[in-house]
C-alpha cells in the first residue's frame, strides 16, 4: 500500500526542422509583445494559483477508476486554461514537443549498439547476460511503439499541438496538481509547450502497474472525451504507455555509468524495470 501526499512525409520533416531550429535559436519560445506577463500572472489571470505548499492528500494506491477520473477532469481543466499562451518577459518555456518520442528513437538505437557489441565480445558480467536474454523482446516492443505512432497520425498531433500552443505541467501527478476552489500547482518547473497526451502519459505511467488494462482505456478514453481529441491520440497514449521506457533508462544508467552501482544492484534494478514496464497494451 501506498499513500502519497520509417519515411517520413516531407511536409513532416520541414515542421520539425522548423520547430527545432526555432527552439536552437530562441533558446525557448519567446513571447510576442502582446502577451508579456511573467508566468505566474498569467496563471493567476487563468484561475491558477502557483503555491509553495500543497495539503497532504491521503490517497491511497491504487486509486479508484472515480478518483483517476477526477484528475483527468482536473488535468484537462488546467488544459483548456491555459491554452494559447505564447511566451512570457519573465523567462521561458522549454518547448518539449516531439522530444519523447526522439528519445524514444535514440533509446532503441543505443539498444541495438549495446547487442551488436555484446554478440561481438560477449557479455561482460551477468547485467549484460540479462540485457541480452531480455534486449530483443524488448526492443521488438519499443519498435512496435514508435510504429503504431507514425501509423497514426503522429505529425498532425504535433502540428495541432503548436497551432494551438497546449501547455503541459509536465508532472501531472496528485501531487503537484489539485483544486481546491480554485486549480493549485506546486511546482511549474516542468511546465511546458507539448502535446496535451504527454500529461496524461505521465499521470497513468505512475499508476499502470496497478491498473488493470480495462480501467487504462476507460481513462485514456475519458481524456480523449474531455479534451476532444480521436483515435489517433489515443493510439499515441496507449504506445507511449506500452514503450519500455524503464529498461531502456536501466541499461542507459549501465551504459553511461550514471549511477555509483555494483552489477548486483543493476541487475536489481533492470528486474524493477521490467516489471515497471508491464504489460504490452496495444
């Protein structure tokens, strides 16, 4: 118990080189003059409170289908809000639209590297034996994903997205997000320009592993509703969700030596990822 207080189209191509090189140059987006208020007077303009401290919400884990759905409702509120907002004078938003899914792809690259190497020498300790007893399924899995998003409309999510300017809290889990009255954030550290899906992918990414897959889709459905949004966002939810993204963080921490961990306390770890991970959704 826990209680917590392929070929791409070339009109794609020209919108994502755009869109990168804009934030290369600008460092973020910049404001246009009409719209030159720091941030949290824009939220506050909005019904939105930034507050340094947020009452502890005993909620218990797994949470219900009716409290999962309170915070979609809550989540999608916060949405609509703030929609539209193009910069702000006092600093800036980090645009992160398409980046998980860039990520996705470097993730199964380094992957693809680390088998090469480890069917050339050998595996160098018993992680690496893991890794290569795991790494295909896995890495079938995550190409699976990164297909069923571009087979399905993945550029006009993202062109929606920037024409529309969505904001995202970036954590939108209980505990940096509730209403009381009025909408409270804790912490806007993450907030950024990205497609409305991403929060919703953060939200039940916390959750999936005590979820059952029907609830899942009764969410991701509900969210879809709420934010007016097609099937093709729900596939983007549902193979973001599916991604394993915890494997492929594990073997990055080994590969790169983030962490001051001996090969038992990787081994440990890659364990929890795949059990992370879950389930293939799709």
């Amino acid at each position: 118990m826990i209680i917590v207080v392929c070929r791409i189209r070339k009109t794609g191509d020209v919108m994502i080189n755009n869109h990168y090189a804009l934030q290369r140059k600008t460092g973020g987006i910049v404001l246009s003059p009409n719209d030159s208020r720091d941030l949290n007077e824009y939220l506050m303009s909005c019904d939105i409170h930034v507050v340094d401290y947020l009452e502890p919400r005993a909620l218990i884990e797994p949470l219900s289908q009716e409290q999962i759905n309170s915070h979609i409702t809550l989540i999608s509120e916060f949405h609509q809000k703030t929609m539209g907002l193009s910069g702000f004078t006092g600093g800036r938003i980090d645009n992160c639209t398409g980046k998980k899914v860039e990520q996705f792809k470097v993730y199964i690259k380094k992957l693809k590297r680390d088998i090469k190497r480890i069917n050339t020498n050998g595996p160098l300790n018993a992680f690496e034996e893991i890794v290569m007893e795991k790494a295909p399924e896995y890495l079938e899995r995550a190409e699976n994903c990164i297909k069923v998003i571009y087979d399905n409309g993945y550029f006009k999510l993202i062109e929606r997205s920037m024409k529309r300017n969505e904001l995202c809290l970036g954590n939108a889990y209980v505990d940096n997000l509730v209403k009381d009255g009025v909408i409270k954030i804790r912490s806007t550290k993450k907030l950024c320009y990205n497609m409305v899906e991403c929060d919703l992918v953060y939200f039940l990414g916390k959750l999936k592993r005590r979820m059952k897959k029907t609830m899942l889709m009764e969410s991701i459905i509900e969210f879809c509703r709420l934010e007016e949004l097609d099937e093709s966002s729900e596939r983007f939810i549902l193979a973001s969700l599916s991604y394993p993204s915890e494997f492929m963080k594990t073997c990055e921490k080994h590969r790169c030596g983030k962490k001051n961990w001996d090969d038992n306390e990787y081994i440990k770890k890659l364990i929890s990822s795949i059990e992370k991970d879950g389930e293939f959704l799709l």
